[in-house]
C-alpha cells in the first residue's frame, strides 16, 4: 500500500505552530492557578459530536449538584443548544463561540471566566468542541480531562484517536444499549483504551437513562 506523509512543519495549519501551542500552555497554566487560587476543580470533557458530551454533563450537575457548587462553559462553533440543556439541569453555564475554531483553547476559557465568580463555585465542566483532534494539544488548565466515546462511532475510533486518550484521565464509552446493533463490542473498545493508556479509568454508560453515571463519577473521583 503507498502511504503519502507530510513532513514536520510540511502542513500549512496555524494549529500546529509551536508559538501556539507555547502560548497556549502558558495561558493554561495561569488559568489553573487561577482555578486553584479559588478552589475550583476544573473537569475538560471532550468528545465527537453527539458523542454524549452535554448529556454527560447534565447527568454530573444533577447527581452532584447535593454536594457541589457547580458551573459550566459550554465550547461550540456558533450555537447555544449545549449551553441551554446545561442550564436547564440547573448549572450556571457560560457559552463560549468559537465560530470556526474546530477547538476550545485556553485564551476563549480565560475569557469564560470573566464572566463566573470563581468564588461562588467548586466545581467546573468545560465542554470542549465536538472534535476528536486538536483538543488533545490544546490545554485549558483543567485538573482533569474525561473523552466520551460512542458505540455509534464504530470499532475503530479509538485506535484511530490514540492522542486524545493519553492525557485523559477517564473515558465514558457511551450508548452501551446500541453496541449489538452497531456489531460494536465494548469490551473491546476498553481493551484498545488500556492499550494506549495502561491504568485509564473506564466508565460504560448510557446517557439516555443515565446508566454508569455513578461509575464515572467514581472514576473522576466526584
Ligand atoms: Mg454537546
Ligand atoms: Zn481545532
């Protein structure tokens, strides 16, 4: 099989410039100092689109919100549908549009943050734009960051994604009750998982009923 390749520094992406990725670190840790200074664990969730990121967030707010302060900042390219489901299971939500940023980067989340009184919370979900790509080199100053995978994405998505993994903390594997439809096997799923990222905590869940919620709430340790 003939493979072409680019060459580093070959692609003609703005993205990729090492400045970018410099000055968007820097910012990301002035932003989780920040987070810290007001005792605000802050929670990355990325994802594809209609992977379960929303979802995953509003069964979070409601099983928490007992025990937690809690807001969110909701990343999309120029809708507020995300934002306003979030509100609607009783956080305080910040929508933050990228228009054609295919990512949220750490600058648009300081941004965020002007926006919320740190003082008033202690816990923050940052729901990242629906892409499986340039979210992964682009730090927010989150504590941790969750990926919600899908059996709809079929069995390939995750050997084909190994970088958004690496720096995860847990995965949702979502929409557990369509896996034989889709002839994905979820275990499966997880074992390519622990492949890439030996010890990473996986939680099964379905966000339409809200099962497995409890496990991923125990693998982020909420
Ligand atoms: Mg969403
Ligand atoms: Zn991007």
């Amino acid at each position: 099989m003939k493979v072409v390749e680019s060459d580093e520094g070959e692609i003609l992406d703005i993205e990729l410039n090492e400045d970018f990725l410099r000055r968007n670190r820097e910012l990301a840790e002035e932003n989780r100092k920040l987070l810290d200074q007001h005792n605000v664990r802050a929670i990355d969730v990325m994802g594809s689109i209609g992977s379960g990121k929303t979802s995953l967030i509003m069964h979070l707010v409601t099983r928490l919100s007992g025990r937690h302060k809690i807001a969110a900042i909701a990343g999309d390219l120029t809708t507020t549908i995300d934002a306003e489901r979030i509100s609607s299971s009783g956080a305080n939500v910040i929508e933050v549009n990228t228009g054609r940023e295919c990512h949220l980067d750490a600058n648009l989340v300081r941004k965020a943050f002007s926006e919320l009184n740190l003082e008033e919370i202690d816990l923050l979900f940052i729901e990242n734009v629906g892409n499986l790509i340039c979210p992964a080199d682009f730090p927010l100053g989150a504590h941790q960051r969750v990926v919600v995978i899908s059996v709809t994405e079929g069995p390939y998505m995750v050997v084909k994604h190994p970088f958004i993994f690496i720096d995860a903390d847990a995965v949702a594997i979502n929409k557990i009750d369509l896996s034989q439809a889709m002839g994905v096997k979820v275990e499966q799923l997880e074992q390519q998982l622990l492949v890439i990222k030996p010890g990473l905590k996986v939680a099964k869940t379905n966000f339409m009923t809200g099962e497995g919620t409890e496990g991923l709430i125990e693998a982020l340790g909420l």
